[in-house]
C-alpha cells in the first residue's frame, strides 16, 4: 500500500534542490497508492550528516515543509542518495513519530523506508531496549532501523567491518513478515541497499552510454552462511546477534558486467528505486525487477544482486526489461481524475485486451501465455479461481461460462477466506489467480500455498514484473495499461474478458462448442463500440444522481444469474468511492428477507437485461413495486420492463451475448459511482481508508 521511492546519482551532478524535487515527484507518482504521511532523507552539507524531513498528510503538505526550510538547494552532489515514502498506517497513528523515514539514533546513522509488516518486532524490540535503544514511534518498522545499528555495532567492537550487503543479509536473517526496503548510512556515504520480501521493489536505470549486457548477474557468496550462529546458543540469546568470522568476500572484487564500460572509466548513471514502475517511467524505460530475497547494493554507479536466502534452481541473473508504459498514460489529460479517464479510456482498453489474441474471421482465441499449458488444464479435477475485491467479481462474472464451456467444476474463493480455511488442493487442481497488481498479499500467499501443494498456477494480471506473473506457471497479460484510480474500472473490464477468452481457449477442441464459441467471439468484437455507446449517457446519469441519489444514504442493486457479480461490483463501487452503503443482492434471494427493507424511500437498482433468467428479474422487479419500491431499471434498448412509470429511470443499453452483458451493464454503474463521489465532495481518485495496492495481511 505504502509508496517507496530513492534516488541515486554518480558522477552526474545534480544540486540538492533537484535531488528534492525527484523525491517528491517520485512521490506523487505514487499517491494513488494510498497513504496517511510522507517523508523524505537526503544528505547534508557534511559527509556523515543526513537529514529527515517528514510530516502526516499529503505530498503538497511535506512540499510545503520543505520549502520552509533554510536548505541549501543549491549544494551540488556528484554522488547522493535520497530515500522517499509515503506511509499508509499499519502500526501507529499517521502522527510525526510514525512517519518514515525511521532513524536509529539521533545521529541517523543508518535510515530506513519500509513497506510491510515486521511480524516479529515486539521480539526484537523488547531485545533492543534490552540494549539500551529508545524507540521514537510506535511502529513495527522502527525496528529495523535500530537493528542495522545494532549488528553494525556488535561487528565494529569485534574489530570487523562489514560490506553494506553483508550488514544487510544479517539484519534480515533476524526479519519476519513482508517487505520492501531501503536504507541508507552515514557509515556507506553514497551507497543504498534495497531489498523485498513479499512487497514490490524495481531499480530504473538511466545513463547515456549503453549497458554492456541487459542483465545484472546475481552474486552468491558464502560469508554470510559462516556469519550467522543458532539461535539455541546461550551466547546469541546474550548478546542478540554474533559477529561473522573476517573473509576475503567481504571485499569488494567484482564488477557488474552491466556497467562496465569500454575505457575502464566509471560511468556517469542514475538510478531509481520504487515500489512502482509509475514513479519511474518519466525517468527511464530500463528497469530491474527484484525478486523475493534479494538485495540490490548500489555503490560506485553499479547495481549489485545479492541473495539474502539461496534456493534451489533459482536464476543466476535478473533482466533489465524495457517498461512499454507511456507517461501519458498516468496523466490525466483533459479529465478531472484518473478515475474517470479511465472510465472512458475503457473502448479502448478492452480492445487492447483483444489484440492480436482474438481472430474475428476464423473464430480463434491465441493467448500465448497459456497455449503450451492448454492440454494440462484441460485434464486438470476442478478449477479454483482465487482473487479478491473487483477481481473476485470478475471471476464471479465468468464462472459460469467457464463451466459451461470446459465442463470443468469451477469454484471461486475469496483469497483470505481461502487462506483461512487452508481449503484443499490438489496436484490435478489448475488455480487460477486474478489480481490488478499483481501484488495482493492475500492473493500471493494463497498462490504460494498452492505452488506448495503442486497444483498448476496461472496468473491473469495487469502488472508485468509483478510477483504474481513472475511466480505463477503461466498466465494471461490483460493489457488494460495503467490503472491510477484506486476504485479498479477498466481493469476490471479487461479481466472479464480475458477470463471469457481463456474459457474460448480452453473450450476450442469441442465440436459441440463451437456454434456457442463463434457467438461469443462476435458478440467481444463488437464490445469495444458498444462500451462507447453506454459511455454517452453520462449526462443522462449525472442528472439521475443530481435529481434522486445525491441525498440517499443506502442503495440496493439487484442481479440474477450473469448480472449477480455486476450487481455485486456496481455496489462496491458505489461503496468505496461515494461513502454511500449499498448492497448488491441475488434477485432470487429477495423474497428470503430483503424484500423487508423495500419502501418508497429506499433506492433500488435492478438490472433485467435479456437472458434465459429475464423472466424470474422482472417477476422480482414486480415484488419491489408492489411495495411501493420505485426501481431505477437497467435493459436493453429498446425495451421497457415497467409500464405505467412504476420505475424511477430507466436507462438503456445495447444487447449483447448473455455472458457478455456484465461488461456493458456495468458501466452505468461506475458512472453514478463517480457523480456520487464528485456531488458529495469526496476526493475520487483518493478514498480515505483505501489503497490500491493492497500489499498487507
């Protein structure tokens, strides 16, 4: 959830006032993540002093700090190292103490900027007091700032000095739980150290010369396996950590290959640490993404790929990738927030999702991704769709296509649901994981558990580089491009229909299939235009919240059948960008209790678009109305479900396959959602409380 950002030159000047701009900018890249505070350290005019800035609220509110601050912008670094964050609260109120950057002593000596959760810090903090440390803050990620100092220190009284990676690889042998980390020191002036467990983390890269290779070797040594003693030793119990044994690892003798240039000079070259390629792309297109364990150690303008952990068949070197991201598209444009570009962005963006992967004229589906596993999955028990929130409704969307085509059972799980009940599976089980980011932390130990259970894993995203496209056996690219707004709209778009395109896939060696399989593929080509066409009823819709809605403090949704998760959506949206309570229910369930709530002051939205259950919809609509309820109804063009002006509104949309009518109904939904929000004030692409990427148990 929470933004890191660091920034890196060497033998590129850069004056302080430019190294701070970077740092907020970079920092603003990441606002749609979600956050409560923010921070910055930088160095100061001395070598060995460094400096935090920090403040709870937003970017504008620590940009303000800054500027009232006598700095000295105009002192000129060759070599700096600036570390930013954006905090969203986990441990601790949003208050100064808990800001990061987190020190470890008056002096910040070593400084820190985390994202995660540290499960083990009530233990290594009741062991740092028991050395004498004193805590600023309630948080967990304190901590970890005062144990780089501690193990610093315990090696320093030995007579032992330990390279920046080595320091790091201990302190995190001593680390439980999930991270993304920085961290910088008055002891390595102009060396970073960043690290991940289970929270994203990229290094970009810019220089003006070409890197020799487009890979960083991963470099394995054996210094740190000699340094760290059993925890069943009374002496680690005494003194906390032991120091590790002098060894000719800890010189530096190795080169990356990447930077080495061709007259034997140093390069001049910038790097960017993030915990999103958003942050990054106005900078460089080259980026490394780190994975699980690693530690990129970045000294004399070159990146270093330690291990934290060694495992078995892991790759020896990680690949600078070329980002295909444009910064256009994280900016707003002509729109007043990114969620509603990218409510209109969505014409496009589900045609991207289709090209090059569907073949109009012959009926075919290609998806690349998956076309080598097709013959597995189709033998595999069961399918088990795992996700949560709006990609939890995506897979509720489609199930029964998948089902319906493949014949395969399909069960769907909400991922901490599912992690909780620690439910069964199987070798012969294909599970499927569908995420935006790529980074849910539910949704990521739910693969792990099932990766660990031998089952076949694929992974339909939007995030390339993600932990989940990199861990998952196989998986699909939605391609819906950058999605800033936190409340997911053109994602969840194209994840229903990469979803209904692997259903096609799986589904293209039946006979039986094919007339059903040749409707669908029709009906997704022209989804693109027809999304435009529901899009030009804004106006329409504005008004309807303007005149009936803006007041409302609840809201039902009904649906049946296909409609079922578009009502559940349409509520989630509605809940989480306009405050307002809704509720999206399974129209056949009315009768069982929440027709108790139905009167002629609640709102209810009913969508009875034609399919084989339009019959039961609108005999539940006929339930609502003879209570006096005055439902705002949701069918296809030119046709009225209610006479006699029993409905509040009526609002239109083009019809399409049966399957494929979420994908238009929705976007009425989304629409209100965004009014609602704009007429009562709320700060759209911000809700309080919420994250985009939600990278927490």
């Amino acid at each position: 959830m929470c933004g890191i950002f660091g920034y890196v030159n060497f033998l590129v000047d850069k004056s302080r006032g430019e190294i701070v701009d970077n740092l907020l900018e970079g920092l603003r890249r990441l606002e749609y993540r979600g956050y409560d505070s923010t921070g910055i350290s930088i160095d100061g005019d001395n070598r060995d002093e460094t400096l935090i800035i920090k403040t709870p609220g937003k970017v504008s509110a620590l940009k303000q700090k800054v500027d009232s601050m006598s700095l000295n912008r105009d002192t000129v670094f060759e070599n700096h190292v600036g570390i930013a964050h954006t905090r969203w609260a986990t441990h601790g109120q949003p208050e100064y103490s808990n800001c990061h950057p987190h020190r470890s002593d008056p002096n910040c000596e070593f400084v820190i900027i985390h994202n995660g959760i540290i499960t083990n810090f009530r233990e290594l903090k009741t062991l740092l007091l028991s050395k004498g440390m004193e805590f600023e803050s309630e948080t967990d990620s304190e901590c970890i700032a005062k144990l780089f100092k501690h193990v610093y220190d315990t090696n320093m009284k030995a007579g032992i000095y330990l390279d920046f990676n080595e320091l790091t690889k201990q302190v995190l042998y001593e680390l439980e739980g999930s991270y993304g980390l920085l961290v910088k020191s008055s002891h390595y002036p102009g060396e970073i150290c960043g690290t991940r467990k289970g929270s994203p983390l990229l290094v970009g890269v810019r220089t003006d010369r070409k890197l020799k290779v487009d890979f960083v070797d991963v470099e394995f040594r054996d210094s740190a396996k000699d340094g760290v003693i059993s925890h069943n030793t009374q002496t680690q119990e005494e003194m906390g950590l032991l120091p590790v044994t002098p060894s000719e690892s800890n010189l530096r003798t190795s080169q990356s290959r990447a930077f080495l240039s061709d007259d034997g000079l140093p390069m001049p070259v910038e790097f960017f640490l993030s915990s999103d390629p958003a942050s990054v792309i106005q900078h460089t297109k080259k980026v490394l993404f780190l994975e699980d364990d690693d530690i990129a150690h970045i000294y004399d303008g070159e990146l270093h790929i330690h291990r934290a952990k060694k495992s078995a068949g892991e790759s020896t070197t990680r690949q600078i990738q070329t980002l295909e991201m444009e910064l256009n598209e994280i900016m707003k444009g002509p729109y007043k927030h990114f969620m509603q570009k990218e409510i209109f962005e969505q014409p496009d963006s589900t045609f991207n999702t289709m090209r090059g992967r569907l073949d109009f004229e012959n009926s075919r589906v290609i998806l690349g991704g998956i076309k080598s596993w097709l013959p597995t999955i189709r033998r595999c028990r069961r399918i088990i769709m795992i996700a949560c929130g709006t990609s939890y409704h995506s897979c509720l969307a489609t199930r029964s296509i998948f089902e319906e085509l493949t014949e395969i059972p399909v069960s769907i799980e909400l991922a901490s649901d599912f992690l909780d009940r620690r439910s069964p599976v199987f070798r012969d089980d294909t599970c499927l994981f569908v995420s935006q980011s790529g980074e849910t932390a539910d949704s990521i130990l739910a693969l792990q558990y099932c990766l660990e259970r031998g089952a076949l894993t694929v992974g339909i995203v939007n995030s390339v580089g993600s932990s989940m496209s990199r861990q998952t056996h196989c998986g699909v690219h939605i391609n819906a491009g950058p999605e800033i707004g936190v409340a997911s709209t053109k994602a969840y778009t194209s994840q229903y229909i990469a979803l209904v395109m692997f259903a096609l896939s799986l589904s293209s060696d039946s006979i039986s299939k094919s007339e059903r399989r040749k409707e669908i593929i029709e009906g997704l080509k022209h989804i693109p235009q027809q999304i435009k066409t529901v899009l030009s009823m804004e106006d329409k819709i504005k008004s309807l919240c303007d005149s009936n809605l803006n007041d409302q403090r609840s809201l039902l949704l009904l649906g049946r059948g296909y409609q079922h998760a578009t009502a559940l959506e349409g509520a989630l949206k509605i809940k989480e960008i306009s405050y307002m309570h809704s509720e999206g229910v399974l129209a056949g369930e009315l009768k069982h209790g929440v027709l108790a709530l139905v009167d002629d002051k609640l709102p209810i939205i009913a969508f009875a678009t034609k399919d084989s259950l339009f019959p039961k919809v609108v005999s539940a609509i006929e339930q609502v109305t003879a209570r006096e309820g005055r439902p705002i109804i949701i069918c296809n063009e030119g046709h009225e479900v209610l006479a006699g002006g029993k409905a509040l509104a009526t609002l239109h949309v083009p019809l399409t396959v049966d399957c494929l009518q979420g994908l238009l109904n929705i976007i009425p939904l989304q629409l209100m959602s965004y009014w609602l929000a704009v007429n009562r004030g709320v700060d759209v692409d911000f809700p309080r409380n919420l994250a985009k990427s939600v990278t927490v148990e």
